[in-house]
C-alpha cells in the first residue's frame, strides 16, 4: 500500500525511505550529483532522520563530505490530520560568501538572531544583499523546489500542504509561488497597513540602526530587515501557510513589492 503521511514513510524499510525522501529533492540537485549523493571516495552527503515511530524526517545533503553548511536542510512533518508541514527548508550556494549571523564571535549560537544577535555579521549580510536568517546566499531554485516538494506530495496522495515562514521575507515570497494563509493573513495586512508613510513602522524607520534605515518599507528584504530588529514589537511569528498542489491561491499582502 501507499504510504500517505510522514508517519507511514518512516514505518517501511530504508531503502524505501531513502528513495521516497529522495523526490523531494529538486531535480537540479539530482542531475549535479548524479542521482547517487556520494563523493568520489564512497562517502554519503545525504543523510536522513527518519526512525519508525516517528512523525518527522530530517533531510541533510551537503555538497561535499564535511561541508560547513548543508547545501539543502529540510524538516517535514505530519499535522494532527496526516497532512505534510514544512518546519523548515533552506538551500545554500556553498561557493558564496558566508556570514555567521547564526553564531557569536565567541562561537555560542545565536539561534539566527532569536535569542542574541551578531550585529556585526548581520550588517555585513544585508549589505551583500542577503535576508535575515540566510548564512549564505541561496542557490535561486525555490521554483524547482516547490515543483518537486508537490510531485512528492502527491505521490503520498496529498494535494495540499503547510509551510512555517520563518521571516516575513519567507511569507512574501511564498505568496509569489501561489500560496495562501492558514493563520496571519490579517497580522500581514496590518504589517503592510503600518509600512506605509506615516505608519507606525514607517515611523520607526529613523536611521537609529542599520536595519532601520529610511526607506527600507519600500522593498521585501527592507521590511523583513527591520523586522528582524524589532519594528514590530514582538517576534514575526504565529504565520502559517497552506498550498494546493498545482493552484495558485493569488494572495499578496505587499502589493508591487520588490526584494
């Protein structure tokens, strides 16, 4: 039988599991390393987090064996109902730049600038043109991403599924690739409502950090900037989105925005 849930998947052999897990990976990854996802030495760049009982798979595939940073790092897993939710899911261009937004001169973690802030490298990542949240820039293939992640779901007998935006860039963006809000749409319209001149975070926009430069509401990686450092008052958070598979739910809340 077909598994249809995270929970099903992790249940069957592990080979099984590698060649399902393996669909969601965009087929421009595939094609680089050939379909096999190991080095010229034997050694394996993907690794997976996949254990029987479990509601949740871990994927990590690194361009080469040691790499710093994965070159693409997703965690899915089953709602209450049995429906696929992405917790997270990001893609690296390893030949870029890196930034250590994600840890203190001192080498403690920063949790991406939750819990303590390395300023210094945030600074240096939005003036190269990164979001917040990104160590590296990414690799542009959200496009592909997204073809795959619903060939997979599909494949699990899904036509829909749930992503967790992380930042409100992530949102944005999401809504460009036709997704709409389970829960936030009214927190982003407010969002988009207080951007505009003489809005409340319009207003804090007064050039008192980098991340608040006059300005910055005009473009998507402004805003979220700006966000990030505390415009809002509160974290970016309690954001839920939701996709049917090959629909396009037409939804944006930052009308003409650019990155």
């Amino acid at each position: 039988m077909t598994p249809h849930s995270i929970a099903a998947v992790n249940l069957l052999p592990q080979q099984e599991k590698i060649s399902i897990y393996r669909r969601f990976i965009p087929g421009v990854l595939h094609q680089r390393f050939n379909d096999e996802f190991v080095d010229a030495e034997g050694r394996e760049l993907l690794d997976l987090k996949c254990d029987a009982g479990s509601t949740e798979v871990i994927l990590d595939l690194r361009h080469s064996y040691g790499a710093e940073d994965p070159l693409l790092y997703a965690h899915l897993t089953d709602t209450m109902n049995g429906q696929l939710h992405v917790l997270l899911y990001v893609v690296n261009d390893p030949d870029s730049p890196r930034f250590d937004i994600d840890r203190m001169p001192d080498g403690s973690k920063t949790e991406f600038g939750v819990f303590k802030r390395n300023l210094e490298a945030e600074r240096a990542a939005m003036e190269a043109g990164l979001a917040p949240g990104q160590v590296r820039r990414g690799l542009r293939i959200l496009r592909f991403s997204i073809q795959a992640f619903e060939e997979f779901a599909q494949s699990l007998g899904q036509q829909m599924y749930f992503i967790e935006p992380l930042y409100y860039h992530n949102a944005i963006v999401f809504e460009g690739y036709g997704f709409a809000y389970q829960q936030g749409l009214k927190r982003m319209r407010h969002i988009h409502a207080q951007f505009c001149d003489g809005g409340s975070y319009f207003l804090k926009l007064d050039g008192s950090t980098p991340f608040r430069a006059q300005g910055m509401h005009r473009t998507i990686r402004g805003r979220s900037w700006s966000i990030h450092d505390g415009v809002l008052g509160e974290p970016f958070s309690n954001v839920t989105m939701y996709k049917y598979v090959g629909e396009n739910a037409s939804v944006s809340t930052f009308p003409d925005g650019q990155w």
